[in-house]
C-alpha cells in the first residue's frame, strides 16, 4: 500500500535541511550524466555505490554545467532515516510531496529512501543497505527521483522500448513478456538506433513529441545472449534476482548509441495475438492510457494527476496502435521500417 | 427526492479527470485507480453532465426515445456508483446541450492500477524486477 500525504511541513523543512547537509559532504566519485534534457552531476559517497549504479547513464555529451545534482549515499549500520516520520522499519511506501518537494521511502520495494529538492535542483537517494540492492533496480537507478525531476517539465519517464531510424523514433509500450526487450535489441543489431528497452523519456508536448534515453542499460535473458552476440561487449555482470541469469548491459561505451531525442512518429502497444506475420492493428487510446498510466502510478509514485494530464498529450500527439511482432523478428523489423517510410 | 436525471453534478473531485481524445472520453478517478472508456453518446452525455446540464436536458436534446432515456438515465447512475459524478448545489444551466446521434451509452472500466497495488514486491514480482508481475508458469526458484 502506498501512504501518500501532500505538504508535510515538518518533514519539507527536515528535508531541506538533510539535502542542504548533504551537499557539503565529501564525496569520493561524481560524473556528470545526460539524462534526456537535464544534466546531472551525481556524486557517490563510497566507490561501492559508484560502481552499483554509475554505468547506468549515459555519459554528458557536453562539457556545460550541470542543471542538477544528485548524491548518492549509504546509511552506516543502525543510521535511522534522515527524514521525521519515516523508519526503515516501516514496509509500506511512505511519500510526502508537495511543489517544491519530494520524499519517498521505498519500503519493502527497495532500501532507498529518495529525497528532491526542485528550488535549489539537488536530489538525495540514501541507501540503507547496498548489499541488498536488486540487480533490477541497478539498470534502472533512482528512477521515481528522476521522475520528480522531470515534474516542472513536459518530460515524462515510461515503461516502455524505443528505437529510432534518422531520429524518427517508435515507442514500444504493453505488458512485461510481449517481446519489447528482443524489438529493440533486435533493432540495435539491425542499425536502428536504441533508445532504451525497459524505461525511456518521452517528450509530451503535442507539436513536437519526442523520445530520449533515460538509463544506459538492458538486461538478457541467458536464451536471449546467442541472438545478440554483437552485444557481448557491453555485457559487465551476471545477475541472479529471483535466481534467473541476466546478462546485464552497459551501453554507455557505445557512441553511436549516443544523442539528444528523436521526434516520435509512432506508439505501439505490443501485444501477442497469433499473428503469423507482423500485424497492425486499431487499439483505443484509452486502454493504452490506463495500462501506462498504472506503471507510472505504481513505479514512480506522486503527481499523479500532472503526469496522467502529460501521458495524455502524449496519447493525443502520436498515432497510436496495436502491434502483434509475429514470429520472425527480422519480419517485424522490416514492418516497421516499411510503417515509418 | 429529485429524480435523478433531473440533478446537476460535478465531476465528483479532483481526482476525477477527464480526457477528450476525440474519438473516445477517457475518465480517471485518481482515488480508486479505475479508468473508463466513454462509448455511444456516452462521452456526450458526461460532457453535458460535468458542464452543468440534467440529464433530462440531455434526453430532450437527443431526442431518445423512452428506451433511450431509460437507457441514459441507467447510465448516468452508474456513473456515480462509480464514484464519478456528485451532485452539485448550482442550478442547471439554460442554454442548449450539444450532442450527435443517440447512441447507446456504455463504459469500459480497465483495472490495470488494481493490478499492479496488489503485486506482493518481494514475492510476486518478474525477475524483470518491482512493480512487474510474475507470468504465468514463471518462478522466482
């Protein structure tokens, strides 16, 4: 169950004192990160968290000053959370939010408490227990911070893969296991540009809809590995969550890989029907909606209303459609090529 | 007590939003997570409704037959046994309502949000990791 309370004025103080603090620490790594529009400096305690969640971003392309800054640190042993209120003993989602702030203790989800500061731009994720950090959440790191940061701006993070051909991109959204991990990846190996398999940042404004990387990463299945051996390069770990092997990807060191948004011409709802061949077919906006919208609610919860009214403008300013890959995935690439034409 | 297609309502709060997609009206409500699809005169019918007229305001507008005002009127109270719709203290308004052909009014309601509220996060969810669900035949071992 999620506790969701707006305002909190105790705990929005506490919070701005806590990132203010926290600012002023050492810290032993930072890099400078591009994350759709935001360039973000995220700055690491100790080298362990570093080398947990650093590979996941891709590198800033530009030198300019970062718009953002994130630090990265781990409670020491028995450390109670930061923030009035909120105990690590407490198993439930805790969020306080309100304009300026954002505060959520994960819970039982993850040993993460996030904290974001939008007037001074500097966000907090206090890990309590870095060992016990899932793989699954090193390749999509800090993500409803990210959301949050993304809350004053027409930018929304989704659940959903992407891949683009001269910077017109398609995104591919619908339910876990209907093959949008092997679309995408399969399009890498093709000479499509990946933007991302699992979360991507869309741009929601209606005369200039748009989709940009939000993490570096993708995750294989030990079936999957033998299709993409191009990808053995930017393999970097085994991972064993729910003892299932996963190959996980840094595709941070892949250039081509690398660049600013592309305009997003089409939304598919992948979603297996039987198909023999690649099919397209009229889905309503409305299912779409309320399948993203469940994903954004639950992963990044707060601002439910502002991002529901951002997915919306998303939904009206692409076509949308539902889309059956078929068997062969050399034959629903080539469909979609032949769809963007 | 008012006959119910005579009341005036409101959109029930703001957790009550709407979206007009053109060809379908999608309804929200933000506090339970349920999302509705609008279909027939449906959408007509809530946007005569959230803009301050009766239903009976409707029905005279689109000329429904008896069939089709009863068939309006259950529509609109199943909009507010689902929480969408409160009574609202403003008088209708006079001026003329909008609306197509009548068609029968209908909802869909997709329960996507309930789904993923219930995922136990530690025993449920995909090795894709929280908030995904574990498919069917799918173990975490």
């Amino acid at each position: 169950m999620i506790e969701a309370k707006r305002g909190g004025a105790i705990v929005e103080a506490a919070a701005s004192d806590f990132v203010r603090a926290t600012a002023t620490r050492p810290f032993a790594a930072s890099r400078i990160v591009e994350v759709g529009p935001l360039t973000i400096a995220i700055h690491f305690a100790d080298r362990d968290l570093e080398a947990l969640f650093a590979d996941a971003f891709y590198p800033a392309r530009a030198a300019s000053g970062a718009s953002w800054s994130l630090f990265v640190l781990a409670a020491a042993e028995g450390e109670p959370l930061p923030l009035p209120g909120f105990s690590q003993d407490e198993p439930d989602m805790r969020l306080v939010e309100s304009a300026e702030r954002y505060c959520l203790w994960m819970g039982r989800h993850s040993p993460s408490l996030y904290v974001v500061d939008r007037p001074s731009r500097r966000a907090v994720c206090w890990v309590t227990e870095k060992s016990a950090v899932k793989a699954w959440e090193r390749s999509r790191p800090f993500l409803p911070a990210l959301q949050a940061m993304f809350d004053d701006s027409p930018w929304l993070a989704v659940h959903a893969a992407a891949l683009a051909l001269a910077d017109r991109a398609i995104l591919f959204a619908g339910p876990g296991g209907a093959g949008k991990t092997t679309l995408s990846l399969a399009g890498l190996s093709a000479g499509w540009r990946f933007i991302g398999d699992d979360y991507v940042l869309v741009d929601t404004r209606e005369d200039a809809p748009a989709v940009a990387p939000l993490f570096a990463t993708a995750r294989l299945r030990d079936d999957m590995v033998a299709r993409f051996p191009n990808l053995a390069r930017a393999r970097t770990a085994i991972s064993h969550d729910f003892d299932e092997r996963r190959h996980e990807l840094s595709l941070r060191g892949i250039p081509e890989l690398r660049g600013g948004a592309a305009r997003l011409e089409r939304l598919l709802f992948v979603e297996r029907s039987g198909h023999l061949a690649p099919d397209f077919a009229p889905i309503r906006r409305s299912k779409v909606l309320a399948a993203m919208a469940a994903n954004i609610f639950i992963a990044t919860p707060g601002a439910r209303e502002p991002r529901l009214r951002k997915l919306s403008r998303l939904l009206t300013a692409a076509p949308v459609a539902r889309f059956d890959p078929g068997p062969r995935i050399e034959d629903a690439l080539a469909a979609l090529m032949a769809d963007l034409r | 007590m008012s006959d119910p297609i005579d009341l005036v309502f409101s959109a029930s709060g703001p957790e009550v939003i709407f979206e007009n997609f053109g060809d379908e009206m999608v309804v929200a409500n933000l506090a339970s997570g349920f999302f509705y699809s609008l279909d027939g005169s449906g959408a007509d019918i809530w946007n005569a409704l959230v803009a301050g007229h009766t239903g009976r305001q409707f029905i005279a507008a689109s000329r429904a037959d008896a069939e089709g005002a009863a068939e309006i009127a259950r529509f609109i109270a199943e909009l507010r046994s689902e929480g969408l719709l409160a009574e609202a203290a403003h008088p209708a308004k006079p001026d003329p309502v909008s609306v197509a052909a009548f068609a029968r009014p209908s909802m869909q309601k997709f329960d996507d949000l309930q789904g993923l509220l219930l995922v136990d996060p530690i025993h449920e969810a995909s090795p894709a990791g929280w908030p995904f669900v574990q498919a069917p035949g799918e173990s975490h071992g």
